[in-house]
C-alpha cells in the first residue's frame, strides 16, 4: 500500500510540493503542478497552517508572489494568490521559460511579511526532480543579495 502511495504521488502530472518551511510563525507547504512543470502555465497551490503561537489571523493573511530567475537580468514577475479557504491559496501563473525559477512565497501577516523561497528547475528534458532544499546558510546569503 505504501509503494503505491509512493508511486501516485510522484505521477508525471501530479502535484509536486516545491516548499515547506516556516512564514513566521506560520508553517507554509506549497505545490506546483504539473510535474515535472514545463514552461507555460502552471497552478500554484500554498497551505498555511495555524501559528506555533498566539493568535490566528489565517482568515485575513495575503499570499503574494515573486518569481525571477536569478540567472538572467530579467524582473521578477510580481502576483497575488486568491484565498480559496482560509489558510489555503491558489492560482494559475506563467513562468514563460525553461531554467531554473526562484519563487518566493509572500505572506502577509499583523507582525510583518515572511518570506519562503523555492527553487524550481523548467526543463522538459529533466526528469522532473526538483531542486535541492537550501540549506539555512544558503537561505540567508540568497536573502541578503535580494534585500
């Protein structure tokens, strides 16, 4: 039963999650489909879960998006994800390129807005393996050269 678990959860087509980390003090799992994602449309789709303390605020919260690829000179593409429920978000973007995307996961809460960042390679000739987590050190060298 695992196995096959397992299996369809890692179908060409499907869903595949591309982040999961911390917006503050709220936890956020985002996934991407199709999988392995190719350059056009594709459907994002956030979970934020209730904060490790204090008060929720998941029924006002925003999700905002900024996608670039750090290895071009291009803008970085600016969005806003609908609210579909509270503490989930979810839409259709365009990543219009193969390469590697860098997206980041705005949350907007009372004490300020938390960045989770994804790196998301568009390659129809990869087999759809998504990029390695970044490491904490990482995370926060790709955070200063962006702020």
């Amino acid at each position: 039963m695992a196995l096959a678990l397992t299996v369809a959860l890692t179908a060409p087509g499907l869903a595949q999650e591309i982040a999961d980390g911390p917006a503050g003090l709220y936890p956020l799992k985002a996934r991407i489909s199709p999988w392995p994602p190719v350059p056009g449309k594709c459907r994002l789709s956030v979970d934020v879960g209730q904060p490790k303390e204090g008060r929720s605020d998941l029924a006002t919260l925003k999700m905002a998006l900024l996608m670039d690829m750090p290895a071009t000179k291009m803008r970085p593409l600016m969005g806003r994800l609908p609210r579909t429920r509270v503490g989930h978000y979810e839409g259709d973007v365009v990543l219009p390129m193969k390469g590697t995307w860098r997206i980041q996961f705005l949350l907007d809460t009372p004490a300020g807005e938390f960045r989770v960042l994804s790196l998301v390679r568009l390659d129809p000739a990869s087999p759809g393996l998504p990029c390695p987590p970044l490491t904490r050190t990482a995370a926060r060298k790709l955070l200063s050269i962006l702020l």
